[in-house]
C-alpha cells in the first residue's frame, strides 16, 4: 500500500520532487566531502590512516545492511513515515558526528547515519514510485538521479572549501538544515496514510536476520579481496546462508525479502543491471585518478575534470534519459545507455598508454552519458514491476544492490592495482570492466516499459 492514493498534481508534484531529492542528496554528498577531511580527522583525533578509514568501510557497510530493513519497514509503516525518520535521524546523528571528541563516538555516528541514510534512500524512491504522475515517473527519476549524481560530484569541491574555511565539523553541520528543511515541505505536502493490516502483521525477524548475516558475509569477502586476502569462512558461509534464506522466506506469510520477486524478469534485470553499473563506477573512480595522476602525471585539478565527463555528464543526461524512457518505454533508453557505457569502456581499454588526456576524457564521456541514459529507466522498471505492497521491499533491495555493487568494483578495482600501477595494467582493468558493461547491455533486454509492460502481479 502506497502512501498515496493518487499521483500528485503536477505543480504541487515538483515542490515533492524536489524536496524528496534534496533530502536524499544528503546521503551521497556527506559520503564525498568527508574523504578530503580523512587527514583533518586523523590529526585531530590522533589516529593513523588505516583506522581512519573505517568511517568509509563502516558506513558503506552498514548502509548496505540497513537498506533491505529500511525497505521492508516502509512497506508496513509507510513511505513518509520512514522517510521523514530517516530525515530527522540523519539530522540528529548529524550533530553526534560534528560534536564528537572521540574516534569511537564518530563511528557510532557515522554508522547511525549509515541506517538513517538506509531508510531516507529506499523510501524516498518508493514515494517517488507511489507519488509521480504515471507519464512522468521516468522523467522524476532522471530529475533525482541528476541531483544524486550532482551531489556527489560536487562533494570533494564543497568538501574542501568546508574544510578549508571551517573545519571538517562543518561537514556533519550543514546537513542539519538541508535536512530538516526536507522534511518540513515531505511532511507538509505528502499526507500520511492510514496504518495497513500488514503494519499490524509479525515482522519476519528471523528472515531479517538472515539477509543481515549473508551480506555481512557478502561484504567481508569482498573487503578481504580488495585487501588481497581471502577470508574462506565468509566466502563459504555467504551461499550457505543465502539458501538458508531463501528457504526460509519461501514458508513464511510475509517474508522479509519475497524471493518470488526475482521471478519478475523486469526486476530481477533491473538488480542485476544496477549491480554491474555500479561495479563500472566505483571501479572507474579509483582507477582513473592513479591512472592520470600516477602514470600521466596530470595535476589533480585536471585529473578531477576527467572526472567530471563520468560523474558530471551522467548527472547531465540523467533526466533526458528519464523523460525518453517515458516515451519510448524502459528498455530502449537502458540498453542503449548500456552499450555507450561498454562501448566508452572498450575504447578506455584500447587507447589506455597511447593518448593524451583529450582522447582519454573523450572515451570517458561515452561512458559518462551511456550512465545517464541508462540510471531512470533501470529505477523506474525495477519498482514498477513489483506488486505494490513490495514497493519498499524492492526499493530495499535495488539499492542494497548499488552499494554491494559499489564495493565489489572498489574490490575489483583493488586487485586490479596490485597487479602494478602501469598503463598495461589499468588498460586490463577497463578491458574487465568493457565485459561487464556488456553484460549490463545483455540484462537490460530484460526491462519492460510502461507502454509495453502488463500490470504487476497482486
């Protein structure tokens, strides 16, 4: 059950839109701007690097546990509710981190806002699902994609010029306002909904705990790997557990996660689209810094514009992307964008040691907007699937794939790089990266449109 009965008037629609991004924008540029303060931190709570970073590993980790949660609970407590708890929680834990006199404190925060950051994520795009106009949900997503992509673009810049003039405190205080801010005009412009029997039904705790335990398993692994170890006993547990999981969830009632879900073809492309999209990413945005400023010896400042033709450009194509998947239907837009991403990646792989910057940002860009192309029309077909009392449950899971995606290309990205830092080497890198855009492109054929899809099973 939505919290909407019906989709929003358009005027009143994009005063929503608009508030519901910015509060979600919180997520990714508080993540961005809080790595240029990393040597601030280490020298004024006096901790080395390797512990410092932890407020990246645990708050990466702990957002890709809470968000399967977060998704679950905003299907029986309602979108707003949990969106407008995680609103007020990010803002709260906020101020925790800004005031923190210890490292231990700030990691309580920071994994605080992780499950804050969890539930404003999953639930602000199910009300974008359960609120949007129906010709204008593609067009939503890309406007939201856009401000998301933005925002953690332009996180580092901020980031420094926070730090620089403030202090790195500054970084957890500016979210207080933008926050609360969201909330109000949430609060006040989408009305609540009535509590539905199945707020009233037994959670599925024991299934909870299930999900929790084989990602954490998930996780380790792919920590471990990056490092260049492997941990075997996690590696081992994490398909013991996920068919434990599954077993378990195929004879309860109401089960935390409906594995039958993944029987929607459009949804389980979708996920599985996502996972490897954000694979190239994260892979991308380690390997290209080492790349241009290790073995081309670029500045940073043009290092950081290569950047911007991946980051930037998707964020600039994002609502284009979303406003042709509503007229042409999911699937054209995604493989589309899908094969640019690949074929941006190839060329990267082909030219990586035996072109200047102008080339290298060229291939950067085809990737840049194949992202964009591809991003709303993925969101929209993995929620539009779905019956819609598992909006959140699907939401939950879509983006739980992000972030599992996000640390397997950071893994990825690790091995990678131990192999050495060389042209050769990276150049491999892409050419992996090339296969998995492809089977991004593959997966893609599976999504369905509006105009071409059925209804979703009740």
């Amino acid at each position: 059950m939505s919290d909407l009965s019906s989709p929003a008037p358009g005027r009143l629609w994009g005063l929503t839109l608009l508030a519901i991004a910015t509060g979600s924008a919180l997520i990714p540029i508080n993540s961005t701007m809080l790595a240029v303060a990393l040597p601030a931190i280490m020298n004024d709570l006096q901790v080395g690097a390797a512990t410092v970073s932890w407020l990246v590993t645990a708050y990466l980790a702990a957002v890709a546990l809470a968000m399967p949660i977060a998704g679950v609970l905003g299907d029986r407590l309602g979108f707003r509710r949990m969106y407008l708890l995680g609103v007020a929680g990010f803002a709260a834990t906020s101020v925790i981190a800004a005031v923190a006199q210890t490292f231990a404190l700030l990691i309580i925060a920071r994994v605080l806002q992780a499950a804050s950051g969890a539930a404003i994520t999953a639930n602000a795009a199910s009300l974008i699902r359960a609120a949007a106009p129906e010709d204008r949900r593609g067009g939503s997503y890309g406007f939201y994609d856009m401000l998301i992509s933005t925002s953690a673009a332009v996180g580092p810049f901020l980031g420094g010029l926070l730090v620089g003039g403030f202090g790195w405190r500054s970084l957890f205080t500016i979210a207080v306002p933008v926050g609360l801010v969201s909330g109000f005009v949430v609060a006040a412009v989408v009305p609540p909904r009535q509590r539905s029997a199945d707020a009233r039904a037994p959670l599925d705790g024991l299934g909870l705990g299930l999900v929790a335990a084989a990602l954490l398993s998930l996780l380790v692994t792919l920590f471990e790997w990056r490092n260049g170890g492997v941990w075997v006993w996690s590696a081992a547990a994490f398909p013991v557990l996920l068919g434990i999981l599954v077993r378990h969830e195929r004879r309860v009632p109401r089960p935390a996660v409906d594995v039958r879900l993944f029987s929607v073809r459009s949804f389980s492309a979708a996920v599985a689209a996502v996972l490897g999209a954000t694979v190239i990413l994260h892979a991308s945005l380690i390997l290209l810094p080492i790349l241009t400023q290790t073995v081309m010896d670029a500045s940073p400042a043009a290092s950081g514009t290569v950047l911007l033709m991946l980051s930037g450009l998707g964020a600039v194509v994002s609502p284009v992307g979303g406003r042709l998947s509503d007229r042409y239907g999911r699937r054209l837009p995604a493989v589309i964008g899908s094969a640019c991403m690949a074929a941006g990646l190839a060329v990267l792989w082909l030219v990586t040691g035996r072109v200047a910057l102008v080339g290298l940002t060229a291939a950067l860009a085809l990737v840049g907007i194949g992202s964009g192309f591809s991003g709303p029309s993925r969101q929209a077909a993995a929620l539009e699937s779905v019956p819609e009392h598992a909006i959140g449950m699907a939401a939950g899971t879509y983006f739980t794939s992000r972030y599992v995606g996000g640390v397997l290309g950071a893994s990825l990205a690790g091995v990678v790089l131990a192999g050495g830092t060389t042209a050769t080497t990276i150049a491999q890198g892409f050419g992996t990266l090339a296969v998995v855009g492809l089977a991004v492109t593959a997966v893609s054929f599976g999504l369905r449109g509006r105009s071409g899809q059925a209804p979703a099973p009740a």
